[in-house]
C-alpha cells in the first residue's frame, strides 16, 4: 500500500471550494498561541489540505453525522469534517487549543460555530458529551492510540463508524486478523466492538512537526459483540493472558488465569479449543467461548 502523501507545497488547501488550514497558518496560529507542539501529548499538526480531504473521504461520513474527534490541535481536520458532517464534537485536553478552537472555525467557516462542540477533556476519561456521536475521526497522539480507540467504542456505543490515523505499525496491529504476525491483544479488543480495516497510509511530510515515522488509516464498522453470557472484562481478560508469553500454549498461557494448567485445559476443551493451539490463532469468538468455559472449570 503507498503513502497516501502529498507535497503542502503545491497542494491548494481548500475542501470544496472552502479554505482549509494550510502550513503558514498552522504556523500563524502556533506562533500567536505561543503553541509549541510536545511528544508529550503526541501534538503532530496536519499541514496538508490534500491529506484532510482524502481523511476526510475515507472516513465515509453521512451528511446527518455527529463526528467525534479527539486531539483537534489547531483545528486542520475540525474544518474539513465540519464540511460534510452535520455537527462535531471536538475533545481536546490542551486548555490553549481547546480554547483557540471556536475562533478558528469561524474566521475560516464564518457562522459554522453552532455546529461545534469543544470538550475540554482527556480523552480517556471522557464518558459523556454535549452530543451523541455517530462517529469517530482522529489524528490519535501515537501513545495512547489503542486505549483511546477501546476506550470510545466501549463508552460510546453510539459510535457506528469512524477512521482514526495511527502510528502505522499500529494500524496494522488493529487491523490484523487471526494467524497474522502483527496479530495481537489490540487486534482481538478491538474485534469485540466491530470489524477494522487498513484505510491507507500518510507520509511524514504532511505533519507539522514531521515524525519519524508513517501513519495509518484504520477504519472501522461497529457489529455486536460475540454472543456469549461472558462479561466483556472476563474476555479481555482471558485475551490478556493468552497473549502475556505468545510462545506458550494456551494450557501453559493461561494457567494463571484459570488457576492451574489443569484447569485452562479443562477449559479449554469445553470450549472447543485446542490446549496446545496459541492465542495468534483465535479469534474474538473463541476467547468468549473459553471465558465461559472458564466459569464451569474454576
């Protein structure tokens, strides 16, 4: 898959005919905030209104959507989803930006200020918002990605759709499927709330300050969750400890969890589930069917 990249230089920062936040201005706004961007909170700003259109397109958005999206910074995507999005709710846990926000959109989308909400939050202790979202669209700081996305899905089960830019090996992780090498505990987590896709990949050279590395798209639809009389945490738990030493079996791997080797075959076995197989192979049904095994064996 190539890098969804674009020169900022040549590209003419505009979403239907609209103006969009190009690199002088993103540097404008840095400098009368006096805004330096940290790894800290992961503050990597878009500079490229290409990338927020093709964001933008990726993400799919239904003109009736209310649009959550997480770390807004200057607000480069904050206008281009406010252009094809009926509302959005922007959660943003720097006081400076969070507070700039409003200002920015109605100096670059006069009289579009009613159709933003600002929540000045961190994101993963956010439960409730001004409005219910319908769906998800972030540029996720790096180090809290895979918490934040969980951490929405569960709390929102509003959220029906969404595309979130990730560092790039960790949207292969979120997207990965049973047997996969990059196949792990963020992959099966995430597959509880719904099904995730690999949407593209962005270069380096459309962020302001440039990473090291590419980002990705992942994508995502929610569906129901396994059918299973087992509580979402008893499954995360069993997939926490079948993925704690991923060269063991899952009879050695979870023996702590069901409290011997002995019993994680037993239930194993009710589940239907191979005790020598390896975590890397099940998919979310199976560690469902061997958490509510797990009941009838300890």
């Amino acid at each position: 898959m190539e890098p969804v990249t674009d020169d900022p230089a040549t590209q003419p920062p505009t979403s239907g005919g609209r103006p969009l936040l190009g690199a002088a201005d993103i540097r404008r706004l840095a400098a009368e905030l006096d805004v330096r961007p940290t790894k800290t909170l992961g503050q990597n700003f878009v500079i490229d209104g290409n990338t927020i259109r093709r964001i933008v397109a990726a993400a799919k958005l239904d003109p009736q959507d209310t649009v959550l999206e997480v770390g807004p910074g200057l607000g480069s995507l904050t206008l281009g989803l406010l252009d094809v999005a009926r509302h959005v709710v922007a959660v943003e846990i720097d006081p400076v930006l969070a507070g700039r926000l409003p200002r920015t959109i109605e100096e670059f989308r006069p009289g579009h200020g009613g159709r933003l909400d600002v929540v000045l939050s961190d994101a993963l202790k956010v439960t409730s918002l001004p409005a219910e979202p319908t769906a998800l669209v972030a540029n996720l700081p790096y180090n809290v990605a895979v918490p934040v996305v969980l951490h929405l899905l569960e709390n929102f089960p509003s959220l029906r759709t969404g595309l979130v830019m990730v560092q790039d090996e960790v949207a292969d992780r979120l997207a990965a499927g049973p047997g996969s090498k990059t196949y792990g505990v963020p992959s099966v987590k995430a597959a509880w709330y719904g099904q995730l896709r690999k949407a593209g990949v962005i270069g380096m050279n459309v962020f302001w300050p440039a990473p090291k590395i590419h980002s990705g798209l992942v994508g995502f639809e929610r569906r129901e969750p396994p059918a299973t009389t087992a509580k979402r945490e008893d499954v995360f738990a069993v997939v926490d400890a079948a993925f704690a030493q991923r060269r063991k079996t899952l009879r050695a791997a979870l023996a702590g969890w069901a409290g011997g080797a002995a019993r994680a075959e037993e239930a194993l076995r009710a589940a239907g589930i191979d005790p020598q197989a390896r975590g890397e192979k099940l998919a979310i049904e199976d560690f469902a069917r061997i958490a509510e095994a797990g009941r009838g064996a300890a």
